[in-house]
C-alpha cells in the first residue's frame, strides 16, 4: 500500500473533531485541501472548532455531529472510548451504506480513570469491531490513525515521518483510507490485514503512551522493510 | 535508551538456539564477539547447530538446555510458544538469581494450530509473566526480541535498521539487554515500561506476520520520534 492512491471527492467529517486527534487531524486534511466538517455532541463548540481551523486551513464548518455526517463519504470517529458506544447510537438514524467509518478510538484504560498504559478488553476483540458491530448494516468501517500524536498533526511547522496502520476487511476501504492517510504529508498507509487486527493495532497507543512516557517525547510507529520507505 | 550500555561480559546461552529466530540470535550476537552457548532439548542438535555458527563466529557451543544454562549470565529464551512450559519446568533446577532471563516467547495461535496472526490468551497476560511466574524466585525476566525477522538477523549480509522493544520491571535488567541489543549492528534498544506491556509488544509478531503476508517483506519495528534514530 502506498500514498498514491486519490484522495476523497467530498467532504471529510471528523466526529469529535473537537478532541486533540480530531482537531489535529482535521488541520492535516484541511491542510492538503480537503473540505472538512467538524462534527461535536455540542454544535457551538463544533462552530468554535471550525472556526479556530479555518485561521490555518480553506474548507470547514461546524456541525452537530448527526447533522455533520450528512454529505459526507468518510466519517472519522475519532472519541473517546467512555463516548465510543453512546456516539454510534446517536448516528443510527444518520450513517448509511454510503459511508466509509473510520474508527480510531482506542479503549485505554483511562475510560474507567484506569492508566493510560493499559487497555480494557472488549467483547468484540476491539473498539472497531465494536463499531463494526453497532453500525447500521453495510456501513463499512476500517480502523486507523492510532499512532500519530496529536498534538504533533496540529502542530503544522512539525513534519511528519512516520506510518498510518489500517485494518479493514474490504481492500476497496482500505486503498480510500490509504488515499486519506497519502493526502497528508510525511505519512504513509500501511495495510495490516482484516479488522480483526484492530486489537493488537488499538494496543500501539497505550505502547507509544509508555515509550512517551520514558523518553519525554512524542512517539510514532514506523515499519521497516516495506518498499516504499 | 540507547546502545551505549556495555555488551554483556561472559557467555550467553540461547534456550532453543536451534530455532530460527535463536539461530539468528546467536550468528548476530556471535559476530559481535559474544561467546555464544546454543541449547536444545537434544544435545546432539545443540551441537550440529554450534558447528553451523562456528563457520561465521569465532565461539560457540552447543550443548543441552540445562547444561547450557549453567555459568552463563543472560539467558535467551527462544522457544514456540507451544514449549515455553516445558522448558521452563525442566530449567527450574538449574535457573538462580544470578540469570537474567530474556523471553522471546510469542503466544501465537499456530501454537494449536490456530493462525500466525493471532494470539491465544495468556492468563497471567503475556508469555513473559508467564516466564516471570514459572522461573525460580529471584530470577529476572525481561521480555525482547519479538519484532526481528529470524531470516534477517540469519542472513548476515543483510544490514539491519530497526528497534528492539524490551520491557521489564527493573532499569539495571533493561539496561543489561539494551547492552546485548545494541551490541548488534543496526538494532536499537528501546524501553518500553513494565513486564505487564509484553502483552502489546508480543502482539507485534502477529502484527508483522500479517504485513509480511500482504507486502510480501520481512518487516520490522521503528520507533519514531525518539532522538537517537
């Protein structure tokens, strides 16, 4: 898998695009000329968002987040694991078989204030699969973008050098997630298999989370001996 | 944590150095000056496998997994998942506080005959606290080496580039593998937290094995952001 797959025809919405990971990752695909709409439980702090990212990027508004996912072909779900359940619920009414979900909530410990370095087990076998599961059906979900930081997408003077790691079950989602990952600079889609693989995917955060920790810096996974370096 | 810790002083014993991935082990670790003792459950395979390494190593022998354990100071465990009980069993004898025992045990699911890409479940959370449950008491356990391809570290002329993750519950244990590991051309240690995140970091081999699979590579593991590259 390489970047040069295209990037998305049509709006991103990025549900929880008031969160760290949202936010940045709504600057990174805002930067490289994706229109974005910012989705949030609260539509004014929606609006607020859009609007401190429209100081740096062309395209993005602010939406409560059923009104956000109309329109749009990739959803990126991007809570916090406690939020995970309660958002899709939420979007029963509003997600269809036209949607592309991109998961990347990961289930740390941290939900049930247990540590960050530590993850809960899910019936599912992971967050994705959890998503998988309360979709709508036919909604296609893939897993992804767990091992960036944050705080380093939003900061754009940082380049970014590092891997995405997505898992899905249809090659198809994968290559439109891999086009994603590809429009931003400095990253690079990996295909890791089924969204099976999702559980050992989710566990790199709470992995970077402990390297972070040791080493006062700000980590991410790169894999080695792929053609495409 | 970097390389610069000083590589271990006396022999190091590889547990299974037979296999493919302890095989390797002790060609890299060889090479590197180390004198190398491979164990095996059969004396006369220890042996035939110490007169293969000693075509590109200047010492190494082989003799029978327990007598192999006596007089070294680290010890690498390199056994399928399937024979880590057994092997830990038969060196509760021979295995003091002086050890320090290194596990590289995955607990792939191909142990029952189950797929690379998944793991079994371990009760006491990873195979290397299983280790730590099953040695005798005082021995230390660290857990590496899970994310090298055995056919690279085999392949002599292949120039390595990539990190080896270590947990453990002691710096000093860490720091003594982060010495073994940097003394490999190409390998950087890294410090990953506690012996309880050997359950993510295990999880990386069938990681691995499923972009092997899909990319047609030997990859491995990059941390990135660290500020030794």
């Amino acid at each position: 898998m390489t970047g040069s797959a295209a990037p998305p025809a049509g709006p991103v919405t990025i549900v929880g695009g008031t969160g760290a990971l949202g936010f940045g990752l709504a600057l990174r695909l805002g930067k490289a000329g994706i229109p974005i709409v910012i989705g949030s439980r609260d539509e004014q702090r929606a609006q607020e968002a859009a609007e401190r990212a429209s100081e740096v990027i062309p395209e993005c508004e602010g939406r409560q987040n059923e009104a956000a996912v109309e329109g749009a072909r990739i959803v990126i779900l991007s809570v916090p694991f406690r939020n995970q359940s309660e958002t899709l619920t939420n979007l029963k009414t509003v997600l269809t078989p036209e949607h592309l979900l991109v998961d990347a909530t990961v289930p740390l410990a941290a939900a049930v204030s247990g540590k960050a370095t530590r993850t809960l087990g899910v019936w599912q076998g992971s967050a994705a699969q959890q998503a998988q599961e309360m979709a709508p059906e036919g909604v296609r979900v893939v897993s992804a973008f767990h091992t960036v930081s944050a705080a380093l997408l939003a900061d754009l003077d940082h380049e970014l050098d590092e891997d995405v790691l997505i898992c899905g079950d249809r090659k198809a989602d994968k290559a439109e997630v891999a086009g994603l990952v590809g429009a931003i600079d400095g990253l690079r889609p990996v295909d890791c298999g089924p969204l099976e693989m999702a559980r050992i995917v989710e566990q790199l955060t709470p992995l970077i989370i402990s390297i972070n920790v040791r080493n006062k810096v700000r980590a991410g996974i790169r894999i080695t001996g792929l053609p495409n370096p």
